[in-house]
C-alpha cells in the first residue's frame, strides 16, 4: 500500500525527493534537477503532507574577522611573490649590461682639423671605427675640391650622417646610379671606409640639397647619393653607422 505523504532526503551532492513510501521497504528517491531545488525553496510550506526541501547547510561560508584576515595575507604574499619574481627576471641583464661596458672613445680637435685638407696617399679614409655595443661606428673627415672627379655611390649596408665643416656644393640623394658597378669586395672603400656597395658616375633623378657649413644630412643604407656641383672645395665630418660590422675597426 502507498502512501500519501512524501519526504525529503538530503545527500551530500544535492537535494532529492522520496518518492511514495512502501509499507515494508524503503522509499524510492526521486532526484530534483536544480532548477526545481531552487523554486522548492522559494514555496511556502502549508501542510505536512506538502513537499518542502530544508537545506541543512549553507552554500556560502560565513565572513569571520578570521577569514577576512588570512584572505588579506594571502593578497599580499601574491603581489610580494610577483615583484620579487620581476626584480629576479630583470635585475641580472641589467647588472650584467653594466659589467659589459665599452669605453668611450674621444677624437680631438686637431685631428679634424687635420683632415680639412685632400687625403695623403696611404692615409685611411676613417680616423676611427669603434664597436659601440652589437654595431660598428666609424669617424671620418672628407675634403672635396671643385674640378675633381665626383664619384656617385650606394652603400648597402652602411648608413652615413654628414656635418659640414667648410665649403658648399650641390648634393643629389635618391634616384638611381648612372653607369653602376658593384665594388671589389677587396677594395680599400669596401673593407676600411663603409662597406659593400656600388659607385657609378652620376644620380639620374633624385633630390639635390645646397649644402652649407653647419649643415647636417642624414643619408640611410641603400641610398644613392653625389656632390653633383661643388663651390671651391667642401670639408665635412661624416659619422657612419655598421649595424652588420662590415667595415674593420681601427
């Protein structure tokens, strides 16, 4: 005979309803989705034969003075954990980029002042080139005079930055070489002044800038360039930047 009463029954996974009771056996659970646990709870009892569901437990523990203080020390161990993390990764490299220091190099006065003349045969086209950390820069002086032949170049791999000491002259970047011939990797240019690259006779196109003293131009790798007009002579300082390490130090 069934009866016409049913319980509840509480498991530790959730909640189920017993199903009709049998008089000498046990009662056969009836499992309630989560939904229906929800809107059980949310329904009045009004009767002992009415189904109702008593949770004996609650879901969310309760805050204590205790809790709300280990929680804040676990927080902080996190962020003192992670910065010390941080100084661990970055701290090494920099120390170690200390230790590794190059030294600078000075180039006087009156050895650019020196240069401010036509090259001497045998003299080398850089005063210096220096390993500045992971690339090469070299220091020149170069002395033009009106009338002599003006060679167009390209530097492939080298990038140049002129000042002007003395003089003026016309100056054509861009374009393209006129007559281009590619230089002897053996040449004096290629291994001791600014690299592989190729010269040719003149730039057709381009842009021509009027340089004079005081003037600083900034001429990239792979750029054609040439002193298409010179007025007298022109003298200038010119800094050349090896990223690839093609020209030998000095």
């Amino acid at each position: 005979m069934w009866l016409k009463s049913y319980h509840t029954a509480i498991r530790p996974w959730g909640f189920f309803l017993e199903g009709p009771r049998l008089r000498n056996g046990p009662p056969a659970p009836i499992p309630v989705s989560p939904r229906s646990q929800a809107e059980s709870l949310l329904t009045p009892v009004h009767s002992a034969s009415s189904m109702s569901i008593v949770p004996l437990f609650s879901t969310k523990p309760k805050e204590t003075p205790m809790r709300a203080m280990m929680r804040t020390i676990m927080i902080a161990m996190t962020r003192a954990t992670s910065t010390a993390a941080f100084l661990f990764v970055v701290t090494p490299p920099m120390a170690d980029a200390q230790t590794k220091a190059l030294p600078a190099v000075d180039i006087p006065a009156a050895a650019i002042q020196d240069r401010l003349r036509p090259r001497k045969p045998g003299e080398l086209p850089n005063l210096r080139v220096v390993d500045a950390g992971g690339h090469n820069v070299g220091v020149g002086v170069l002395y033009r005079a009106e009338g002599d032949k003006q060679t167009a170049a390209l530097h492939y791999k080298v990038s140049e930055v002129y000042h002007v000491i003395k003089g003026s002259a016309a100056f054509v970047t861009g374009g393209t070489l006129v007559n281009a011939k590619v230089r002897e990797t053996a040449s004096l240019e290629v291994s001791k002044e600014d690299g592989p690259g190729s010269s040719g006779t003149a730039i057709q196109g381009g842009v021509t800038h009027q340089l004079k003293a005081g003037d600083v131009i900034v001429i990239p790798a792979g750029t054609p360039h040439w002193f298409s007009k010179i007025d007298g002579s022109i003298s200038y300082l010119v800094i050349r930047v090896d990223p690839s390490r093609v020209v030998q130090l000095q």
